[in-house]
C-alpha cells in the first residue's frame, strides 16, 4: 500500500524539504496552502517537486475547511509544519500567531480525532518553547519558559498535542527542533540576511548590514536533515516528543564571521549593531540535547553551524551568478 502524506505549511523550507524526502520514499504527498491557486510555491519549484505534490488549500484556523481537506485527503500521516514562522515578527502580531499555531494545531487534532481514522500526526514544536536554561542542553525533561509570543504560542500547541494523545490515544507527536537552516530560508530569518548580505558585499555593494544582538548563542542544524528526525517520529510503534538539535551552540558573531571569511572579508568592517533589531525578551543562550533520538530514532545531526554557512554561502553564490 503507497501512503499518503498530508503537509500543512509545504510551501515553507521544512515543507519542502519534507516533500522531497516523502516522494523519495514513494509516498503520494498532499501540499495546503491558505490559497493553493495563486500561492508559487516557489521552495517546490526550486527543489524541481511542484508537479508531483497535490495541492490543495486550506485555512488552519477554519475547523471545517481542516476537515473538508482530511476528509477529502485521507492521510495516513499529516505533518504540521504551518503558521507564523517568525519570534521577530510574533512581537508585532501575537494574535496571528498564537491563532496560527495554537488554533491551527488544535482544529487538526480535533478533525483528526472527529474523522476517527488511524491517521499519525507529526506536531512542529520548538526550542524556543524552553527559554533560558543557563547554559543546560535542553532535553525532553526541560521545563518550558516561554519568552516570546512564538514560543507562547508553540508551548500551547505542545501541550494540545500531548493532551489528545492521552486523552484519546491518538498518534500524535511534537518534534522540538532547535534552529536549522538552509538556502531555502526567506531574509526575514538572521540566518538568510547575513549570507545574502555578505554575498552581495562580496560582488561589490556598498551596504552596511544591521544587526542586533551578536552575543547569542544558537544551536543552528541542517534543515534537510531535520525534517528526516519528523519523518523516523512518525515510523516509531508509539507516538512521542524529541528534541532534534546537533548539540553544539555558537555565537551569533561567529556565525557572521564564518559568512564573510568565506568570501575573503572582514566582518567587522560591513556590520552595524542596530538597537532596533533587538528583541524585547531575547534567549541568551540555546543548545539541545538529542540523545533520545539517536538512541529511539536513529537520528544524529552530521552538520555544524560552520558546515551549514558553507552550504548556504555556496548556494547563495550560486544563485546571484
């Protein structure tokens, strides 16, 4: 029996990527966007998928177009990779994003379990959820402190998914991933503006690039291999939560630097610390502890924040030839 795999948010990085990483398990994969025939789906087009993904549209915050959809769908697995994506922006919009997350994810375990077919759900919770834990790796045993409206947001969603999985003995899982990265990230994340900034520089433009805190410190993997951790979740005998990070933090300065020394520059003289970048409440410090999932998944990270700025800066090059 082929399985189908339902995406919610497939036109983002991890839902591509996911795609991707479906198909070439011969899984037929279903794609929802708020609006599936204007959306480009442009991370789809550039991995060379969009025309083998179904896709259909729906709104995550409307309970009857989420089971419209599943019950036209028929999953055997929905992944929920959808909703406001950005702490940043969550300062700005709260009520979306707790909507987007919290509301979204709710309206898919309630149509899940309405529906009553065996369908395995895969929640896209985060490391943001933990908070400060001066200097701890954060395993599944840490508690939350949640210091944006995202992390609110992602911490209710974590607990809606646990709850229906012992309420109502659903298969439904959270994937508390640390930060990961890829080409396919949009110049809102830090990430994507500094090796977009630093490539531009680099060919010659005379911009400074502006950035607020340099001193934190993220536990930053590779997005291709994160979403294969969300997959392995969903092949397990029995739903449960995983942190998925490489175990190693590095300073937001070191991530900079690492960017404009592969294009022979010198940071320091093209950046510019702006106050107004910085967060009202900001994470000093995160780093993950996935010991679980090696042990339970099989799942270890294989690239590093220096391996990852090569990819990006390589692809990025690549991409303003």
């Amino acid at each position: 029996m082929v399985k189908k795999a339902l995406i919610c948010g497939v036109s983002g990085q991890d839902g591509a990527y996911l795609a991707q990483l479906l198909l070439s398990h011969d899984y037929l994969v279903c794609g929802t966007s708020r609006d599936a025939q204007i959306s480009s789906f442009r991370n789809l087009v550039n991995l060379g998928i969009k025309n083998r993904i179904e896709l259909e549209s729906m709104t995550l915050t409307d309970f009857r177009s989420v089971l419209q959809v599943l019950a036209k769908v028929q999953p055997d697995e929905v992944y929920n990779l959808a909703g406001q994506s950005s702490v940043g922006l969550s300062f700005e919009q709260p009520v979306e994003t707790l909507e987007s997350i919290a509301t979204g994810t709710l309206n898919l375990l309630e149509a899940i379990r309405f529906i009553g077919a065996p369908t395995k759900l895969y929640n896209a919770s985060s490391s943001e959820c933990f908070g400060d834990l001066n200097g701890r790796a954060a395993d599944e045993t840490a508690p939350f402190h949640p210091r944006s409206p995202y992390a609110v947001a992602k911490a209710t969603a974590f607990w809606q998914v646990a709850n229906y999985r012992e309420a109502y003995n659903l298969f439904a899982c959270s994937g508390i991933l640390f930060n990961h990265e890829s080409p396919l990230r949009p110049e809102r994340f830090v990430t994507r503006k500094i090796i977009s900034a630093a490539s531009r520089i680099s060919q010659g433009s005379p911009e400074k690039l502006h950035l607020g805190n340099l001193n934190i410190q993220r536990d930053w993997g590779w997005a291709p291999e994160y979403v294969e951790a969300m997959y392995r979740m969903l092949q397990q005998e029995k739903p449960d939560d995983f942190v998925i990070a490489t175990g190693k933090s590095y300073k937001l300065e070191q991530f900079v630097s690492e960017a404009f020394a592969y294009v022979n520059l010198d940071w320091q003289s093209h950046v510019v610390m702006d106050r107004s970048f910085v967060r009202p409440t900001e994470l000093s410090l995160s780093r993950g502890d996935a010991f679980k999932a090696h042990q339970q998944l099989k799942w270890q990270a294989t690239y590093t924040m220096p391996d990852i700025v090569k990819m990006m800066m390589q692809a990025e090059l690549k991409m303003q030839d």
